[in-house]
C-alpha cells in the first residue's frame, strides 16, 4: 500500500503508515522529460493564494482557461488537450508547511484537519524547488503529497478516488508522450503501465465506496456519471461482468443524458471485444 506514495520520502515524509482507504471497510522519479513547449509560457500565469493551514502566501501555476483545447475525452473520461495538460498544475502546494490539495478542495480544512497535516506532514516535510514548467515526475509527485495530505485530512472517499483517478491519468499521458517521441525506454513505459493500472484499482475502490455512502453530485460529478466511471474502470480491470452491469444499468437509466448512454454503449462494445 505504501508504494502509492513512493517518492514522497525525498520530501521527508515516512508514509509506511498510511492506508489510503482505512476508514470505509473495507517509484517514480523516472528520467525527467519536459512535457511542455515554448508556448506553454503563455497559457500558465502566477496566482497568489493564502495556505489554510500555515497562513503563508503561496504562488501557484495556473492554466489559463480558453488557452488549451480539448482534442478528445477517453472512456474514463480523462481529457486530452493540443499544447498542454492542465490538470498537471492542479494540486496547490504550500511548499513551507508540504499542505497540497487539488485545487477545487484546497481551501475546504477544519481546524481540526489543519492541526492533523501540521502534525503529520508539516512536522518532517522538506520542501522543495518546482521549476515553473512541471514535467510529469513533478505534476505525479504533487498529486501522491495531495492524496497523502486527504488522507491525514479524512476526507471521503470520493475525493480520494478522484485524485488516484487523476494520478492514473497523469501515467497514461505521460505514457502517450513518451511512445509519441519515440522514446523507446520500455522499462519506464511499463512501469508507468503498472502505476496507472495500480490507481485505476484504488480509483475504482474508492468511487464504489462513495456510491453506497455519498450523497450526490461528488467531485462535480452527478450518481449517474460515477456509476458509468465505475463501470470502465472495472472494465479497464478486467472485471468484465461487473463493468457490464454497471454500463447496463447506465444505458437503460432514465437519469442518463443521451450522451452518456452513448459512451455507455461504446464500453459495452469494447467489452464484448467489437470495437
Ligand atoms: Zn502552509
């Protein structure tokens, strides 16, 4: 379970510990490849936000909105844009007391949360430098101390599911960046292969638990939108039957706009292997 926060150790933080779902019942720093282009400069610009936990004024990367265009959006729903992938720059990092969230979460702490990540992170985190363009083992890295951070915080199960989501999306870009240069380093292309499959599984667990026990919309996302996320997940899993079930109960759904039913219908078609 521990391997889902490798690397976080360089920034001080011992996570052995930590269970990423222990209150329901229930390696990475690879060659360093730039993502980004020259015209990245224009999209991202600074913005100042004030960290909940320590008061310090933090400048983060943001993706200007309307700069990236969307190209396509894969069954799990991740979207794949032209120049640059904004979700890198999605977690807010306060590089003096190591409190990261994505952005959406970032300022939902209790005081009672705040007084857990000083006392578990901020204790024995090291800060470090991020160059203002991340490549993918720094945009990885910053989502593994966010889902370490909503951990400690205890946050539901939804938002947790979210970001392995997103962490599985991250390897598979990166993976699609590297086949695309020609990159013909196998061994980071498998275990970036490993790595997305191993936070598909923590995402697909995460979002059942949430399905049973959250009340909805959850990470802007409506029941039915989580029940066909869960439903390619498994798929994605090879738990086939379990994906058609969930994809089944999408398409006959009265709460599904026809769009969703649409893609319902395509992973029922990769399933039985006809696409
Ligand atoms: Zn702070």
């Amino acid at each position: 379970m521990s391997d889902i926060f490798s690397g976080l150790d360089k920034l001080g933080l011992n996570t052995n510990k930590y269970k990423l779902f222990e209150e329901e019942k229930n390696k990475q720093s690879s060659k360093v490849e730039t993502i980004t282009k020259k015209s990245v400069k224009d999209v991202l610009y600074d913005r100042k936000v004030m960290c909940p936990v320590c008061g310090e004024h933090i400048i983060t990367k943001t993706v200007r909105s309307g700069k990236v265009k969307l190209i396509s959006i894969d069954t799990d729903l991740r979207p794949k844009y032209d120049i640059l992938t904004p979700y890198i720059y999605d977690v807010i990092l306060c590089n003096k007391c190591g409190y990261a969230a994505l952005n959406r979460f970032f300022r939902k702490i209790t005081d009672t949360q705040a007084s857990w990540i000083k006392k578990q992170i901020s204790a024995s985190y090291k800060g470090r430098k991020y160059p203002d363009e991340y490549t993918y083992s720094h945009a990885i890295e910053r989502y593994k101390l966010a889902l370490l951070n909503a951990v400690i915080k205890r946050v539901k199960a939804s938002e947790k599911a979210y970001i392995c989501l997103k962490i599985a999306w991250l390897y598979r870009t990166h993976t699609e960046y590297l086949l695309k240069e020609n990159n013909s380093n196998q061994d980071i292309i498998k275990s970036n292969k490993e790595s997305e499959i191993a936070f598909i599984e923590k995402a697909y667990k995460g979002f059942i638990v949430a399905y049973e026990a959250e009340t909805f919309p959850v990470c802007g996302m409506e029941e039915i939108t989580v029940m066909y996320l869960i439903g390619d997940l498994a798929r994605r899993l090879g738990r086939n039957d379990e994906a058609m079930q969930w994809v089944s109960r999408v398409i006959v759904s009265k709460a599904a706009n026809e769009r969703l039913k649409e893609r319902a219908r395509h992973v029922k078609d990769l399933i039985k292997g006809k696409t």
